[in-house]
C-alpha cells in the first residue's frame, strides 16, 4: 500500500500542480447526528493528469468532487485549484470555479432547449454573442461525436448521446479541469465502453485535467494516469496506484494480463476493506 503524496510522481513532476487538497476534513450535521465524510484528505494533481477516484459506496467520492467544485465547502482544510485558494474568508473564489466543468451521472439538459443551446447555456450567462455560442457549440458537437443533431431536443438522444452533450457543455467555457461523478454509470456496457474510448480522445485532444469518479474498477484502470482508492467512512486516502499502459488506450487493453492483474489487486484491496 502507498502512503498518501503530496508531490506528483514522474512525468507529472515537471507539470503545475492544477488541483490541491490540503488537510480536507467534512462533516455533515445530520438530524441523526454528525456523519463523517472525510477525514485528512491530502492530494495534488498535476495539469493534465487523469485522475479517477475509486472507493466503496458512500466513501465520500461524490463529496470530494463537490468540495473540488465548489459546491461544498470543506470543514476543515483548504482546496486550491491552479494555484487559488478556493474559499477565502468564507468567500468562494469564483475565478477559480471559471478553471472548473462538471459532469454528473444524470445529463440534467434543459429539456426547453436544443442540444446547441444545452451546450452554450454556459456562454449565455458569460455574456458571449449568439453567434460565438452556436458556433462553439457546433465544434463541440463534433468533438464529442454528436455532430448534426444540434437542433435535437434532449428527449431525442439517446442516453449516451445525451452524456455527450452534458460534456460538451462542461467545455464550453474553457475550463482547465474537468470533474465527472460516475457519468456513464447510467449507461449499459457497451455504450459505456464507447464513452471511455470517447473520453479518453476528448481528454488527449483537449489537454485537460480530469478528476473521474466511478465504482467500477475496470473503468478506472482503463482511464486512469493515477487511481485513488479511498476507505470507507470517513473516507481517506487507502492507496495511490500509477497506471502507465501507452495511450491511447484501445478495449484489448482488458484483455492483457498486466491489465487484469491491476484490476484484481484494486479488488482484492477494496474486498479487504470490508
Ligand atoms: N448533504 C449531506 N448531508 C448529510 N450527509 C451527507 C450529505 N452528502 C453526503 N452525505 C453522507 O456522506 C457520506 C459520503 O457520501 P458520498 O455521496 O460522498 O459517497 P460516495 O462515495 O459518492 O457514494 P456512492 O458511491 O454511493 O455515490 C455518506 O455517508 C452520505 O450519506
Ligand atoms: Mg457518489
């Protein structure tokens, strides 16, 4: 097992340091009592790494990525993201949050507006003209494979399609990282084994960083530069495991047994954690 890192590893080293937990605890007070979330969460992440959080249900995953986003605050501890302090003075940084694009396993599209309008809602309420924002979302339609339904309504997509257009949106703006919570968890294997294949060529042409959570470890391996597995409650760092296979990386990687074996110790540790 590896011991928790403040510092990024290997080629990561010579990049910035894109996202930083420092000492991040959370607590949340509940009618029953004070549930702990996390506990000592110290990390960094290098720009342009793909990062997956890896863990048991209820381990904290989800409130780890909303403290990155902004979205929680963190009761103690401090999150910096390119360098900003997240919260100061009580205060969110919402510079910082502009560095952010969030992803969540539900598409969540406005079902009033078409996919073009989806995917430049961000740029709306930035104040970009009308015809910046379609033709920034016809690019990303093609960045992400769904090129020629831009005047589609949401409920004409498929479910997969629709995730597509969640991540357009998510890059609208810009943003340095990307943080997504199980995004294809709600898709069947096949098309989720498309999506990762997706995900990894919009990640290498769009040179992000990427926070990734999912339950599934095959997932994991496959997408990830570094997997963190965290315990369960109150969630910590467990272990930290480096996945070097050459990228891109193509679905006959699951078949190799290096693969399989980096799989089965991720198992093996999330079976012993009970
Ligand atoms: N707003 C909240 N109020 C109270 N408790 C919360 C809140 N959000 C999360 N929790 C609790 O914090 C713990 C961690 O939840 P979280 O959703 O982060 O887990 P997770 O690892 O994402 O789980 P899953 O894999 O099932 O999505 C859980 O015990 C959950 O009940
Ligand atoms: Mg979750």
């Amino acid at each position: 097992m590896n011991s928790q890192i403040d510092v990024a590893e290997g080629a990561a080293a010579t990049r910035p340091t894109e996202i930083e937990f420092s000492g991040i605890e959370k607590r949340f007070e509940t009618a029953e009592g004070t549930v702990h979330a996390l506990q000592d969460i110290n990390l960094s992440f290098a720009r342009g790494e793909f990062i997956v959080l890896l863990g048991p249900s209820g381990c904290g995953k989800t409130t780890l990525l909303r403290i990155a986003a902004g979205l929680l605050r963190p009761s103690n501890g401090r999150v910096l993201i390119g360098g900003r302090d997240l919260w100061q003075n009580d205060q969110r940084d919402n510079k910082a949050v502009q560095e952010l694009g969030v992803v969540f396993q539900e598409a969540n599209l406005m079902p009033w507006y078409n996919i073009e309008q989806n995917i430049a809602l961000p740029l709306k309420l930035r104040g970009a003209s009308k015809q910046d924002r379609l033709q920034r979302a016809h690019e990303l339609c093609k960045l992400v494979g769904i090129s020629g339904f831009e005047r589609r309504w949401p409920r004409e997509l498929s479910g997969g399609m629709r995730q597509r257009a969640a991540i357009a949106r998510a890059l609208s703006y810009d943003p340095e990282i990307l943080l997504m919570d199980e995004p294809f968890g709600a898709l069947d294997a096949m098309t989720r084994d498309q999506m990762n294949i997706e995900i990894q060529r919009i990640w290498m042409q769009s040179e992000r960083t990427v926070l990734f959570v999912t339950h599934s470890i095959s997932e994991a391996v496959f997408l990830a530069d570094r997997i963190i597995l965290l315990s369960p409650r109150p969630g910590r760092v467990h272990s930290i495991t480096d996945v070097s296979f050459e990228r891109p990386r193509d679905m006959r990687l699951q078949t190799t047994l290096e693969f399989q074996s980096i799989v089965r110790d991720l198992r093996e540790e999330l079976e012993e954690m009970g």
